[in-house]
C-alpha cells in the first residue's frame, strides 16, 4: 500500500540505486524529481505596507479634515473642487488597474473598457434618477425625460432601478455578464492583437450609438442629471460628498491588495505565460480560455464599480462616457505610468488626468496635442513608463541579488536530475544542462 506523502514535505529527488562496479552515468540514473517554484512573498513588503496604511489614513481622515474643518481662507484647506475632481481620478485610476490586469498582465490590448465603466455608471444612475421621485420638474414619479416623450411606464430594464441592493447587483453582473459573453467567443475563436483590439473598439462604438437613441430607455444623448438624493440623504451636502470620495479611496486601495494577491498567485503566474508564449503555455497543458476569460470579466466588473462611483461624484452620465477616445485614454493611462507594476497605472491616471484638468483650463486647444505627443514619447522613449524608468535608476548602484531560498532547491534538482556533481550548482542552469549532455 502507498503511504500518502505529507504535503507539507517539500519534493525530493529519488535515485535507484546501482549495482557494484556498474557505471554510474547518466543514463543509469533514473530518477523522480519536480523543480521547486520559488517560494511565495509576503503581499506586500514592509515600505508597501507602510505607504498603503498613509494612502489610507490620508483618504478616510487627513482629506475629510482639511475639507470639513479646515477653514476655507487657510492654504490647507481642500477645496469642494479639490475632492471632487481627485474623486474622479481616482475612480480613473481602478480603470488602468483594470486595464494592466489585462494588458500588463495578461497582454490584451482592450480599446474597449469604457463601455464597462458607462455600463457601471448608467446603473447607478437609474437608481439615482429613481431617487428623485416627484422633486423633477414634471411633478411625475417617472424621470423627467420619460415625461416628456410620453412614456406612460418604466421599460423592462427599469424593473430593479428602485432598490439600492439590486443596483449594487446590477452594477457587477451587468458589464461582467456582457464581458463574458463577448470574450467567450472571441477568445474561444482565438482572436487576440491588433484585431481583439479592433473589435472591442467596434463593440464600445456600436453601444454608444445604441444608446444615443431616445427608445432605448436611457436618456438619449444627454443621458441621466439632476441627481437629488442617494440611500433618501441629500447628495449635494459636503458630508455625502466626502462619504463618496472616502468610498473610492478604500475601494482603489481595496482593488490593489486584490490584484496584488492574484497577480502573485498560481493563477496570475499563468497569465504571465500567457502573455509571454501563449502557444508553450497550451503545450504544457493548460487551456488559456478559461484563464483570459475569468481575468477579462474580473477587469471589466472593475470598471463597472468605477463607472458607478464616479457618477455620484460627477452628477452626469451620458452616451459620450463610452466614446472610443475615453477607452484608448484608459490604455495611455496604464502605459505612461508602466504596464504590469499595478501601482504605474494608478499613478499614470493621477499625472495624465491633473494634466489634463490644468491643460483644458490654461490651453484647452492644445490639450489634445499634448495628450498625443505623451503618448509618443512614452511608446519611444518609456516603453516601461514612469514606474519603470525609477526602477532602472534605482537598480543602477545595487548589487545583483542573490539566488532565494526555492531557487537554490530548484536548481538542486535539476542537477540530481542529470547526474551532476554539487559544485555545478553555482553554475548557469543553461551552462549545466549544457555540460550534462555533453
């Protein structure tokens, strides 16, 4: 009978063993190993933890402080504008963590996430446009846009507009459910580069155009405003304002930690062999489809959330939300701060967007050029973005690392494996496997 092997037992190498006087090659030496994987770190490292717990302490007191007790004439005090527009980029900045998930991580290039952030926002948004209730300017119980077209009842699509858990629902399940039916056939008919690109673009413009028209139920091009309450509390106070925007911090740094765990998972390390060799990954047996497809509606269900907190803060939703120029900002976003580092893109959506906010008040007809030629010299000069350029200069004067704990033990094996001798073990692997078939 076979004893069942202790997991917590870490996999040794076993050798047959040989006769007297018989040759001890290679070739005579079988044996049952499995190369030890590195062993997992810690989530974060102690500075990561210690800059994550200030983000923190920043967004849930230091901000609501300097806005609420902070007389207005002092220069610290943070301004109504202040927070809503850092707000807004921060619902920005889950969008590029969204976005390097799939395109840092996994290497899908989506041209197409803006849909998800609107689809988000355009649930919130009914829910708020419910809220008012007889307080819009027909007096009616139906939203004031329905009034006038002469719309006699709520559409179909309206039917859990009332409830505030059924839009929390709503807000997930919608833009996760039309991404998931989107990605199952195209990654399932293997589409992938510039053309997965061209039809997400396709997808976002096609959706924008359908909901432009008034029939659709969705507030024609000029969308879901007014706002008047959320939860029956007033949305305009500054309370509810800094409730929202103490909301946004914790749920970017609470999307952070996440993608932080799954990206240095088992299943994260896969979509990195996906993205670097997706054909060697389906030859060592694994199905990519499932992989592509569960990170593509985790991102888009990201965006979702997003979308749905900016509309609050905003008070606007409207068909332009899903703009094909809005979706390839979210890609410049990730790609100037540095794709597949997590916190590059949240940094990049705060410099691009305080760019921006500055830019269309001081030169608002050069903001687009600024914007493009960004973008130029980041794709020439940055390939890596900004977190990526810090990193090389602060790699310049450190000594190269020495090999961990599991690569020692991995290469340890590899040379029981090939019969050879322990001071090979300080070599090049590629030098030892080098020297055993020789």
């Amino acid at each position: 009978m076979t004893t069942p092997r202790n997991p917590s037992i870490p996999p040794t190498v076993r050798a047959e063993p040989v006769e007297a006087g018989a040759s001890t090659s290679t070739s005579s030496v079988r044996t049952a190993s499995k190369l030890v994987l590195p062993p997992k770190g810690p989530l974060l490292s102690g500075k990561g933890w210690t800059a994550f717990f200030v983000a923190l302490i920043v967004v849930c007191a230091v901000a609501p402080v300097l806005n609420m007790w902070v007389p207005a004439d002092s220069a610290l005090h943070m301004s109504d504008y202040a927070v809503a527009l850092v707000g807004k980029i921060m619902c920005y900045a889950i969008c590029a963590l969204a976005m390097d998930l799939i395109w840092g991580y996994t290497g899908i290039l989506s041209l197409g996430h803006g849909l998800f952030f609107a689809l988000g926002g355009y649930m919130m948004g009914m829910y708020l446009m419910r809220q008012i209730g007889r307080d819009g300017n027909y007096k009616s119980d139906l939203p004031d846009f329905m009034v006038f077209l002469d719309w006699k009842e709520l559409p179909w699509h309206w039917t859990f507009s009332g409830s505030f858990v059924m839009t929390l629902v709503m807000i997930v399940a919608v833009p996760g459910l039309i991404a998931f039916v989107f990605g199952f056939f195209a990654f399932r008919s293997r589409i992938k580069g510039v053309y997965f690109s061209i039809i997400t673009q396709a997808m976002t413009f096609a959706a924008m155009l359908l909901f432009f028209r008034n029939e659709t139920g969705f507030g024609g091009n000029n969308g879901f405003t007014d706002f008047k309450r959320i939860l029956n509390i007033p949305i305009a106070t500054q309370e509810m304002r800094m409730t929202l925007f103490a909301l946004t911090g914790i749920t970017l740094l609470g999307f952070f930690l996440f993608a932080k765990w799954l990206i240095g998972s088992k299943f994260g390390r896969v979509l990195q062999a996906i993205r670097d060799a997706e054909t060697r990954v389906m030859f060592s047996g694994y199905n990519p489809l499932p992989y592509k497809l569960t990170i593509w509606v985790i991102s888009a269900v990201m965006c979702g959330v997003a979308g749905a907190l900016y509309v609050p803060q905003v008070g606007i939703i409207n068909p332009g939300e899903m703009s094909a120029a809005n979706s390839i900002e979210i890609a410049i976003w990730a790609a100037v701060g540095g794709r597949a580092t997590l916190i590059g893109p949240i940094i990049g959506a705060f410099i691009v967007n305080g760019a921006k906010s500055w830019l269309t008040v001081a030169y608002p007809e050069y903001w687009l050029y600024f914007l493009g030629a960004l973008f130029i010299a980041v794709t020439l000069f940055l390939p890596n973005g900004i977190v990526g350029l810090v990193k090389k200069w602060l790699s310049r004067d450190k000594a190269p690392a020495a090999p961990s704990a599991g690569r020692e033990e991995a290469q340890r094996a590899m040379a029981a494996a090939q019969g050879m001798e322990p001071e090979s073990l300080h070599a090049p692997l590629s030098a030892d496997v080098k020297g055993a078939r020789a």
